[in-house]
C-alpha cells in the first residue's frame, strides 16, 4: 500500500492452503526459507474502497538473507522500533497484538 510499511505476505492462489500462501509469498518477497507456524489472529477489516481478511501467522526463520524483490525496502526490527514505522490502518491490531502477548519491556 502506497507509501506504507506491510508485513510481506500476499493473496492466496486457488487450491493453496493459507500456511502454503505465506511460505510461498515470504519466499516470493523476500528469498527466504520459513516455517509458518500457528495462527496468530484473523482480521477483517474495511478499508475506503474494499474490504479484506488478513490471515495472521507466527512463522519461524529457516535460512537466506532477507532482499527487497517486490518492494522498495525490507527492515527486520523489533516490537519497540515498529513504533516508526507507518502500517495500513489494519495492521495496528496485529501490532497491539504482538505488543501485549510479549512480557513488557
Ligand atoms: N502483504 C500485506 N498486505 C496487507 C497488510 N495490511 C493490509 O491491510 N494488507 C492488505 C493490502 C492488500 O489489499 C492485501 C495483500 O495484498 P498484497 O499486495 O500483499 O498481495 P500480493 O503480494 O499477492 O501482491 P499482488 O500480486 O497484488 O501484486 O492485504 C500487510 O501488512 N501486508
Ligand atoms: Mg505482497
């Protein structure tokens, strides 16, 4: 989304199953091997012009090194940098998320 910072992931391909789409996406986005672990949240949300369901995994690194392919740059950071960063309007309950299921710092 223009502008915007996102998690890498992408739309789901007829007869994949979710974990398959993020597996796929995260090497697609980024040339990286990972384990897509359990389901963090599901999240429908409206945006002005469409609506979408994001579908939330924890996922585990396997190997490569992390390359911007589909976008213009990719940053690893932690729960306390995500707070620089702007995210589409329903990225902020995934981050809010993360922040209280982690001991607080
Ligand atoms: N990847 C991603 N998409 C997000 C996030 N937050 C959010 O609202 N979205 C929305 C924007 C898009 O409508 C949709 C995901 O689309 P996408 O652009 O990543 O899809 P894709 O990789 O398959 O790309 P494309 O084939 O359409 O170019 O989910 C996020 O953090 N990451
Ligand atoms: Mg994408």
């Amino acid at each position: 989304m223009g502008g915007l910072w996102e998690f890498p992931g992408g739309k789901i391909e007829p007869n994949e199953t979710i974990k398959e789409c993020i597996k796929r996406e995260i090497k697609e986005e980024l040339g990286i091997e990972i384990l897509v672990r359990e389901s963090l949240i599901t999240i429908e949300h409206q945006y002005p012009k469409f609506k979408v369901t994001l579908f939330v995994h924890h996922c585990q690194y396997l190997q490569g090194t992390p390359q911007a392919i589909e976008c213009e740059e990719v940053r690893w950071v932690n729960l306390l940098e995500l707070d620089k960063y702007t995210f589409p309007e329903a990225n902020y309950e995934i981050i809010n998320l993360l922040k209280s299921s982690v001991q607080k710092y």
